[in-house]
C-alpha cells in the first residue's frame, strides 16, 4: 500500500546487492564443500562458518530478487532483511564466543570477540530501524484508514 517505486538507480543498487549475495553463496559453498573433501579436514566450527555464509548469500539474493521483481520497495521488506542480519550476526556472535572459549590467554579470541560485537551493534541499530520503520507504516496506515471512514460519514450525511 505504501511502497516506494524503484528508480534505476534503486534497481541497479538492489540487483549488485542480490548479485553480492550470489557470490557470497557461492564462494562459500565452493570452500565449504571443498572444506568436506579435503584430506586435510577442517574443523567443525570452520565448515559451519561456510554453511551459514552460504545460507545468508542465498538468502540475500532471494530478497534482492524479490525486490526487484516487484519493482517496488515494500517496507516489509526492511524486516526481511533484519532479520536475516540479525540471523547471521547471532550465530557469528555464537561462534566467536565458542573460539574465543578455546584459545583462552590468546590475543585471537579477544579479536574474534571484538569483531562480533561490532557486526551485532549493526545488527541491532538494522533491527531497531526496522521495527520504527513499521511503526510508522502501521500509524499511516490507520491514519489512513480513519481518514476513509471520516469521507464516508461526510459523504452519507451530506446525502441525508
């Protein structure tokens, strides 16, 4: 009901973006599935990284092509796409925190640690733009919706 139509620009930007996320997948689906057939096996926690680096470009590309194939940005998308965000950046929390567990006194952890509170910080500020975002188009919405039914009171009075 309220979308925004896509200029040329918005598509082209949305159709890199969902060719980005292509490549993500790729990329790691290719090293994750290399990863399993290697004589030299990498750890669990290693193959998991390519797994969810693989999910989250697939799931990118979809909503990028979904967005383009409408045309339109529809503001429910915003939350699509929080939530992939915020998906991923839980589990790279998740997996920092279980790195940083086993090289415990090591400098690399505290790294690891580091960089994954800085992608959950953006997760968050994604999420929480999404969620003031709806609000917004719910307020309009019913806004909207008052706004009609003030017409047809106007309307069937003055037809009295």
């Amino acid at each position: 009901m309220l979308e925004k139509k896509l200029s040329i620009f918005g598509k082209a930007a949305w159709l890199a973006s969902g060719v980005l996320g292509l490549g993500f997948f790729f990329f790691f689906f290719f090293f994750g599935a290399l990863s399993i057939f290697t004589p030299e096996k990498l750890p669990g926690m290693s193959r998991m990284v390519f797994g969810v680096g693989a999910l989250f470009g697939l799931a990118w590309a979809g909503l990028c092509v979904c967005v383009i194939k409408r045309g339109a940005l529809d503001p429910s998308s915003h939350g699509k796409a929080a939530a992939i965000f915020w998906g991923i950046s839980i589990v790279v929390v998740t997996g920092a925190i279980l790195f940083a567990s086993k090289h415990t006194g090591s400098i690399a952890g505290v790294k690891a640690i580091s960089v994954a509170i800085v992608f959950l910080i953006m997760a968050s500020v994604f999420v929480i733009h999404s969620r003031i975002q709806q609000s917004e188009l719910k307020i309009r919405e019913k806004l909207l919706e008052i706004e009609y039914h003030l017409a047809e009171l106007a309307e069937n009075t003055e037809e009295d």
